[in-house]
C-alpha cells in the first residue's frame, strides 16, 4: 500500500544520510538543462578559501535557496539526485568576526565580493544574495588572523570499471570519481548519474558539463546524465583526507 507519506519519509531519510556523509545539500550548478549539482560543503570549502583575508574570520556557512523554487516540466533536465535542491538563485548566509581597526561594512563588503566573485568564477554558482552576520569583534592584535577553514569532508574514491565510468574520469578537469551516494556511476530505467571530484583550478560547471558530454557519448541508450560534484581538490590531488586512496 502506497501513501502519500511514504516519499516523504523516503526523502527525509536520504537528506538525513547525505547529512551524516557530510555532503550537506546538494546545490544545483548552471541551468535545468546542465543536470549538474554540487555538494555544499564541496562550494563552502571553496567560499571559504576565497573569502580568506587578514583581519576577518569567518565562522558558519550555508548555501541554500533564494526563493521557493517551483519545479518546472522540463523534459530534457536529468533527474536530480535524491532530496537536491532544484535549479534556481541561491543564497549564501555566513557569520563572520572581525578586527575593530577597519569600519564592519567595509570588511562585510570585502567578504562578500570575493564570495560571489568565487561562486561565480570557481563553481557556477547562481548566487543573488549574500547575507552576513558579525558576530564577535576580534582582539587588538589579532589583524594577522584569517579566515577559518575546517576539515573538508573525506569521499570514497573510486577506479573507473566501465566504459561509462572511464569516460568520466578521463575528462580534464576530474580528478577521480567518487562513491558517496553509491556507486560512482549510478543507472537507472531513465538517467544516469556520475560521482566526481573535480580540480581546484576549473570552474566546476565546465568540468562537470565536460563529463556530461563525454559520458553520453559512450552511453548505448542515450540516456540523460546527470553529474554530482562531491568535492572540489587541488589541482593533481586526491580529496582531502584521503590521498592515493581507492576503493573497488
């Protein structure tokens, strides 16, 4: 028997195990048409590095929706992963601390330029409001202090083993498939979906949009594809916390 709460209670139990991996939301790149998402906490790490600069530090970050977003009927979009946000402006929220020798709406304003400027240029991000919070007035002396960066979340690597998966991780750009969701290449009936991480120095909307273009291209039933962007590395690197590592 089927009920109207049982979908409900199925995506709350994927947001809440997507949580517990340390993806938080899955935030969409580009257009509908791009099928592209990308975990948040790979975009903050990012955020966070860009809005680095002496005198600030910032504290929590979160990405989420603008405005309540209506899905549309869009029938060449792929399939989002489960529980991601649909395609649409976002809106970053962020606490920061900072020095008492510079005026707040100066430091505010500096933040938030290099958070777009690096949404923008280093992502694909659409973001259309960034909405910052002082929380705290640093002590005399600590002008030196920078912007506070945690651990980035550790992924599961993963070796290409089909022709799908090979594809993927041969695009420039990738620097190895992952395996946070499932399977870094998941098939379904009406889409397919592909784990990366992807390098520090890309955009990761072209790179993402790359594996796309590769992947349908060895895809037999030319399904849709769609690409999750599980981290965002160095260029050359493994994800953070895990170099060299694979897993079968």
């Amino acid at each position: 028997m089927t009920t109207e709460r049982g979908p409900r209670r199925a995506d709350g139990w994927t947001a809440g195990v997507r949580e517990r991996l340390g993806l938080g939301r899955l935030l969409p790149l580009g257009d509908p048409a791009d099928g592209v998402w990308i975990a948040e906490t790979a975009a903050a790490s990012v955020l966070r590095g860009a809005a680095a600069r002496p005198g600030a530090v910032l504290g929590e970050l979160r990405i989420g929706l603008a405005m309540e977003a209506v899905p549309g009927e869009d029938a060449v979009a792929p399939p989002a992963p489960p529980s991601a946000l649909p395609t649409g402006p976002l809106r970053i929220e962020a606490e920061f601390s900072a020095v008492p020798d510079r005026p707040l709406p100066d430091t505010a304003a500096a933040l938030r330029a290099a958070l777009l400027t690096a949404a923008a240029a280093r992502l694909g991000l659409e973001i259309t409001e960034v909405d910052l919070t002082v929380t705290a007035l640093l002590e005399d002396g600590a002008s030196d202090q920078v912007t506070a960066s945690p651990a980035a979340p550790t992924a599961r690597v993963a070796e290409p083993q089909d022709p799908v998966a090979t594809a993927a991780a041969g695009t420039p750009g990738v620097v190895s498939l992952t395996r946070v969701l499932g399977s870094p290449v998941h098939t379904a009936r009406d889409h397919v979906r592909v784990e990366v991480a992807t390098a520090g120095d890309r955009r990761a909307l072209d790179v993402a949009r790359s594996v796309r273009t590769a992947v349908a291209a060895v895809t037999e039933e030319r399904l849709p594809v769609s690409v999750l962007v599980t981290d965002v590395v160095g260029a050359g690197g493994a994800p953070a916390g895990e170099p060299g590592r694979t897993d079968a």
